[in-house]
C-alpha cells in the first residue's frame, strides 16, 4: 500500500515539471487521430528554421501519452523571429498503428513574429486528410 502513495507523488511531480517546462517553452504541439478522436503518441515531430533558402533542424522529439510535445524548442534556445517548419511523421505512425496512409508526413510552415510569447501548432489528421491551426 506504501507504494502507491510514491506512485502517486511521483506522478504529480513530473507532471508538475512537465508543466513548468511547458510554461516556460515557447512552443509547443498536440496531434490527434481524428479517427478514432484519441491522442496519438509517439508521433516523431522535426523542428526547423529556416535559412535563406534551406532549413537547420533545430531538435526532434516524440509525442506523449497525450499526443504532445510540450516543449518542442529546445532548452535553453530563443524562438526569434522568422519562418519555421514542424514537420509531423504520419506515415511511420500509422505505419505502427497497421494503417496505410496518403500523407507520409505533413510539414507545417508557420511565421514568429513575436506577438506572443507561446505558439501551439496542434494537428488534427486521419489516414486521408488532416488540419491545423494556430492554438493557444
């Protein structure tokens, strides 16, 4: 019995460091299987920068159990302004899930300009079509 109390506080803990990490990152994004309406974890998101007229990865990451990277900039990094892609690799995950796919990956392109201090790029996607949005 003593042992779910420290899974329990255990538990809070990350999800508190998740939170403050979240908080403090300026971008984050969500992703959700509109087939079925449940998150979808361990899609593999790239972030890049764009360079004149090619791109630098800045970091990579995988989805949670909730489907999202909190904190998809890396630690320690400026958001400054520009454009940046979010590329998300569908087509692997839908790949694992024994589902074929017509989007093998879907590359958001969204401009910073600084107006706020936190950009959230969720993407809402089914095996044949997807959508998304500016959140909050």
């Amino acid at each position: 019995m003593k042992t779910l109390p420290k899974f329990l506080s255990a538990a809070l803990l990350a999800g508190a460091a998740t939170m403050s990490l979240a908080a403090t990152n300026p971008l984050s994004v969500h992703v959700l299987n509109l087939q079925d309406g449940l998150p979808s974890p361990g899609v593999v998101v790239v972030l890049e920068k764009q360079s004149g007229k090619g791109w630098t990865e800045l970091n990579k990451d995988v989805t949670n159990e909730q489907g999202r990277i909190p904190a998809l900039l890396p630690a320690g990094a400026a958001l400054e302004k520009g454009n940046y892609r979010v590329t998300f690799q569908t087509g692997d995950w839908f790949a694992k899930q024994g589902m074929k796919t017509f989007f093998p990956e879907v590359p958001v392109i969204f401009a910073v300009d600084g107006a706020v201090a936190h950009y959230h790029i969720p993407l809402l996607v089914s095996p044949y079509g997807f959508s998304t949005y500016r959140g909050n």
